[in-house]
C-alpha cells in the first residue's frame, strides 16, 4: 500500500501470546519499557516521549495516528507531533461518548483542563468508528474534520453451525466485565425471562472487580444454574464459542463500535445489543436486535431470541455474515484509511468518509 507504519505500545512484561505483536513483516513494532503499580492499575512509561521523538528525529515519520485519550502516552504523541510539525490524527475510541465521560468523571475533568483539551484542539484529524461517535465528538465542541471508518475485522471461514442436539441453549456474551457492559440490565432480564433449555455465558477479563458484583447479583436473583463465568479465551476455544451460540448479548451502555458484535456477525451469530452501540444495521440486515437500554427491552429481546428455532436464527446468522462482509472487510477498510492519509497529506482530494466541521 506504499506505507510504512511504526507501532508505538507500552511495555511491563512480555506478552504471553506473541500472537499479540504484529507481523514484522507489515509492522515496526516499537515496546516501550513502562512501569506498573499493581495496586492503582497505572501503567506509566517516562520513556514513551522519547522513544517517539527519536523516530521523528529522523524525519521520516509522516503522520502521527493515536489512539484513546486521557493516558500520558497519548499526550505524548500529540506533544511529539507539535515538537516536529507532524499532523496529528486522534482516534478517541468512544473515549467521548456521554456514558464514558461521565464514568470516573472527576480526573477526567483535571486532565481535560491539564492537556488532554489542548491535544484534541491540536489535531488535524479525528476518526470516529460511527456516525454515532462523530455526534460525540461534535457535542464536545470539536469543529476538525472527523473521518468515519468502522474498524475492521479479520472474517473466519464461513462453515455450517451446529444444530445443537444438547437439552441446553446457550447466549454468549464476550467482553471485558465492566459497568458499562450493563451485566447487571443482563442478569435482571434474564431473570424476567427465564428461558427454559438456556443457559447465559459470559466470557472475558474480571475489570476492576466487576464480576464479583455481578455473581452476586445471579446469586441473589437465584439465577446460579443459569449462569456460566469462564475467563478469556483466545483460538480455537473463542471460534467454537462464537460457533455454538444460539445468540450473542452486549447490552452495552455506551460504545464506540463494538467489537464483539462484528465477531459474532462474523461468525453468523445473531445479535442482541443496546442502542447505546451504533448497531442500526441489524435492523437493516434483519439479523439481530437493537434495542433501548434497559432491563425490558432486553428482556422482550431475549424472550424473541429464545423462541426462534435453530433454523431461524442460523438465518438471521447468515444475513449478519453478509453485513460483516459487505461493511466490515480488513481490505476494504485499510484503504479507505489509507485515502484519509493521503488526503491529510494533500496527495489527494478529500474522500466521502471525511467530515469538514
């Protein structure tokens, strides 16, 4: 694609997976030595500036892309291109959603006033994964232009799913187990519900000791025997999950994206998910529901999804792998991202999925 990209992460171990570092192929994975309290969950790196600043020293760095906001890293990036006269293009990954802004709202206040204001102000470009988040980003009183390029998906082989012959069902939630997830709209659905056969997994890290709460909300609605809590998985253990669900759950409060629910669709799985994600084209392709936060309009969801017979949601699962192919191809999205650069770079005359202010 005539484009050579260095990739910038804090680093305080070496990663299990080594899966987890890109191809060098494609990419110049730079790990930066960071320092972690385990106690607070703070990674901090003092060499991260520097690690950046040698790299545009060269001149050779074009365009500097980061992503999230709020992190020293970050304000390292944006001090790094203001020091070299670099376009800066900042990505806030749903960072500026209202549910996020609100949630630990307090320091985020501190370091809007302390840098994170002046680092947004001073980027050429912002990239939004919805139209959804460019309203976000708007409201904040940003007038750059924003870029709406979803994120990409890497889609696995397209295979028949299983008529399960099991007396149990299962829904697949997958995702951090954070507040904003709504597990507990989940657990007080599913309570309502009940659905005879089913049986609710949920998949993925403990954050900041969410699941706890969350247990004992199963606990205590005495849903034990409906609920299954497994840790992350990767491989061939996540690809058969996804295969074997009846329906996939995020009854998110605020999303940028959602990454999950393009696996699922990937995966032919139909999707139930919040209007609190910017998943309208489930409606469109008819390939899963999208709903109002709260703990009834996902409970008549669920009540839905549980009625279908296997053949009629494999059905909808098909419809939703045609959505992930059609919208969400790494190809596809890879050159529209590298047009936005361009265009940045005045190579080009500005794309569709630029947004002037």
């Amino acid at each position: 694609m005539g484009i050579s990209l260095h990739l910038f992460s804090q680093d305080w171990h070496t990663p299990d997976d080594a899966s987890a570092i890109p191809d060098p192929r494609y990419v110049n994975t730079h790990l930066v030595r960071a320092l972690y309290n385990p106690t607070s969950g703070f990674l901090y790196s003092p060499f991260y500036y520097q690690a950046i600043a040698d790299l545009c020293s060269d001149k050779i760095v074009r365009i500097i892309h980061d992503h999230g906001l709020w992190l020293p890293c970050n304000h390292a990036a944006a001090k790094a291109a203001r020091k070299f006269g670099i376009p800066l293009i900042i990505q806030p990954r749903g960072t500026l959603e209202p549910w996020a802004l609100s949630y630990r709202a307090w320091k985020k206040r501190l370091v809007w006033r302390i840098y994170q204001q002046a680092n947004l102000k001073s980027a050429s470009l912002l990239v939004a994964t919805s139209e959804q988040e460019a309203e976000s980003i708007r409201k904040v009183g940003l007038r750059q232009p924003i870029a709406i390029i979803p994120n990409g998906l890497e889609l696995p082989a397209r295979k028949q799913r299983p008529f399960l012959k099991e007396p149990k069902h299962y829904a697949l939630f997958l995702s951090r187990i954070h507040p904003k997830k709504g597990l507990m709209n989940l657990v007080d659905a599913w309570g309502n519900v009940r659905p005879e056969g089913w049986q609710m997994v949920v998949v993925g890290p403990d954050d900041g000791g969410h699941r706890a709460e969350v247990e004992r909300a199963v606990q205590n609605a005495g849903l034990a025997g409906c609920f299954l809590f497994v840790e992350s998985v990767e491989g061939a253990a996540k690809e058969q999950l996804y295969r074997e669900a009846g329906f996939f759950v995020l009854p998110t409060f605020s999303e940028n994206f959602g990454m999950a629910v393009a696996e699922a669709l990937g995966y032919g799985v139909p999707v139930i998910t919040t209007r609190g994600a910017p998943w309208e084209g489930l409606l469109r392709y008819k390939c899963g529901w999208w709903v109002n936060i709260g703990v009834e309009p996902l409970a008549k969801a669920i009540r839905e999804a549980t009625s279908l017979s296997d053949a009629e949601r494999h059905r909808m699962g098909d419809r939703g792998r045609t959505f992930a192919e059609r919208e969400f191809s790494l190809p596809k999205l890879a050159e529209r991202m590298l047009a936005v650069y361009r265009w940045l770079l005045g190579l080009r005359e500005r794309p569709d999925d630029v947004l002037l202010g």
